[in-house]
C-alpha cells in the first residue's frame, strides 16, 4: 500500500511539472514549413503547414521545437519543426492584451506579412473596429475571415488605424461600435462623408493627366551658342500599371529663333520631343515622389536662309519629380534630362539637354 501511495505521489509531480513548462506559441513565417519525426533535416515528414499557422511547443531541442499535431489521419503525434522557419508570438500561455483599434481611412488592406508589397488578406472601410494581441514594428497582428470565411492571420499598418483601447477596456465615449471582424461577420460599415485626406490615401492612382510648362536648357555647345535656353510646352498622361509603377507618355513643343555664327542671318529652330518612360512613386499618399527613364524620340525642323532641314532623333531620358494631389487635381514638378543626337549633315549634333517643368491636371 505505500508503495503505491509513493508511485502515485510521484505520477501526480511529474504531471505537474509537465504541465508546468512554460508553452511558447510559434507562428509559421514561410509559405510551407515541413514538420518531421525527429529532430533532423534528414527525417521523414510528418506533416505541412501553411504560413501563419499557429503552433505550440513544450520545449526546444536545439534549433528544434518539439510540438504535438495531428497528421493527416487525426492522429495525434509528437513532431519537429525548425526555428528558423517560425517566429516566437508568445511565451508562459499567458494571454496578450486585446489592442483594440479603429480604421481611420476610407480603405485600409490587411495583408499576409508585414510588407506594404505583401499579398492582400482583405479591404477593410472606414471605421471598422479590430482586434490584435500584439504590435510588431508599425505593424498590428490579426485574425481575420478572408473572402472564403477562413479564418487567417494578417498585418494592418498603424498608420491607417487608431488605437481606441487596450488591455479589453470599453471603447471611449463617442466611439461607434462596429462589427469586429475578428468574430468572423462582416457587416457593412457606417456611412460617413469621406475627408479629402482620407480619400487620397485610398489606392494608387489610375491616371494622371498634366499639362506642362518649362524651361529647355540645351547641353550642345553648338545649339547653345545659337539658340540659348527658350520655353517648352506640351502635356503628359501617366497610368498605373502595378504598384507604384507608372508608364508615362508626354508630349512637348519647342521653338526658337537665333542667329547663324558666321551669317547672322536669322534662323529658326523647332523641335516636338515624345518621351515613354517607366516611373516608379516611393509612396502613395497626398505627396508622391518620383524617379523615371525611358526612351526619347524628337522631331526637328530648321529654317534659315541656307534651307530647310528636317528629320528624327532618337536617344533617352531620365527624370526625377514630385507630385502632389488633392482629392483629384495635381500639381507636378519635375527636371528632366534628355540625350539625343541628329546627324541632319555631315557633323553630329545633338538636341538634347536639361528641362525644368511644372504641370497641372486631374488625378483619376
């Protein structure tokens, strides 16, 4: 009879230090991460799990965390998984504070990492309330239903959400309550007029249209001596084309009169420039600047009293600018430079050189 009193004595301490062992809860941060019978590369495969999942080990072996999972039967088995393959979301099973917080532009993405170039879980609208347990960076951690109705984890930036509680307080008065999309419903949000601000933050823009005003300033030597620097004028149309890539088509128109060196006859020079380049925004706000290249295409007409000569050119372009938006006009300010030579006679020339612009338009 003592015996068994010590046998059970000893059975029920272990149980308790067992469950005592402080649980750490992992989550999977690749697309696949393989959990295997033991803890080696080389072993068998138990089983798969997908980015995002959530897992929870007893103890660490190394570079291995031991937890227990049910394979593709229901069975439930013991398995290992890589550290390098999971993050570290919490540790002890002591629950985390619930943040609560409140969408504050008209669309916000909640998206599968934290990456403003990562996929999109879901669209949120204005003043939809959220649950996260946790803050990474500028990034607030939560469960979501995606389109599906699975539910899966997803990241939404804190620049697009305040925070109204934490620690599962009320929400202060004045708050609206909404449906929190972490029980799973969706419900339509409450209708509310939009500010400009709000509304600029919503997505890229589709198209910009401008038209453009500058000053050509011309790096040939030649040109230069003969005609100086003169106005430019002409339009562009910008339009997305992924992220924050645009392709940009922009049209311009120069003419000026100088003087011949040996002559000084009069003779005149006009030129149409035809740029397509690929321009990238750093940001999608209300200030969007920007850096682009691409190709140049001029054509060109000189008259004077010797003749008329006429023709193509054809080089490249470069450029660097800012543009700024309200709601949908634009204000865009931009330099510009251009290489492209002509051979009208015997001697190369070029028409390219340095543009200062300013242009105005809508933004769709």
């Amino acid at each position: 009879m003592r015996k068994i009193i010590v046998f059970l004595a000893v059975s029920i301490i272990a149980a308790v230090g067992l469950d005592a062992q402080e649980r750490t809860l992992l989550k999977v941060k690749v697309q696949v991460a393989s959990i295997r019978a033991d803890p080696n590369t080389n072993s068998a495969v138990v089983k798969q799990v997908d980015l995002g999942t959530q897992l929870e080990s007893r103890q660490k072996i190394g570079d291995w965390f031991e937890i227990m999972i049910t394979d593709d039967k229901g069975t439930a088995i013991s398995g290992y998984i890589n550290s390098s393959v999971v993050d570290v979301v919490g540790i002890g099973g002591a629950k985390a504070e619930t943040i609560l917080l409140k969408v504050k532009v008209q669309v916000a993405r909640i998206r599968i990492d934290r990456d403003t170039n990562s996929a999109i879980v879901k669209e949120v609208n204005l003043g939809t309330l959220l649950e996260s347990r946790q803050k990474i960076g500028d990034w607030f951690e939560i469960m979501i239903t995606d389109d599906k109705g699975t539910a899966v984890s997803g990241y939404i930036n804190s620049s697009v959400v305040d925070v109204v509680s934490i620690g599962g307080a009320k929400p202060a008065t004045g708050v609206q309550q909404v449906d929190i999309i972490s029980t799973g419903r969706a419900e339509p949000p409450p209708q509310t007029s939009p500010s400009p601000v709000a509304e600029i933050q919503r997505r890229w823009p589709s198209i910009m249209i401008f038209g453009r005003f500058g000053s050509f300033a011309p790096s040939d030597e030649i040109f230069k001596t003969v005609y100086g620097s003169g106005s430019v004028y002409g339009g562009e149309f910008r339009v997305h084309i992924a992220s924050g890539f645009y392709l940009s088509l922009e049209g311009g128109y120069f003419k000026k009169t100088g003087a011949l060196t040996l002559t000084q006859d009069a003779t005149t020079m006009t030129i149409y420039p035809i740029d397509a380049m690929l321009i990238f925004h750093a940001l999608s706000g209300s200030i969007l600047p920007y850096v682009g290249a691409g190709a140049t295409v001029c054509k060109y007409g000189e008259e004077n009293i010797i003749g008329t000569v006429e023709g193509w050119g054809y080089g490249f372009a470069v450029c660097g600018g800012l543009t700024a938006r309200l709601s949908s006009f634009g204000i865009d300010a931009r330099v510009k430079y251009t290489s492209v030579k002509i051979k009208p006679l015997e001697d190369e020339a070029g028409l390219g050189g340095l543009t200062l612009s300013i242009g105005a338009g809508f933004i769709f």
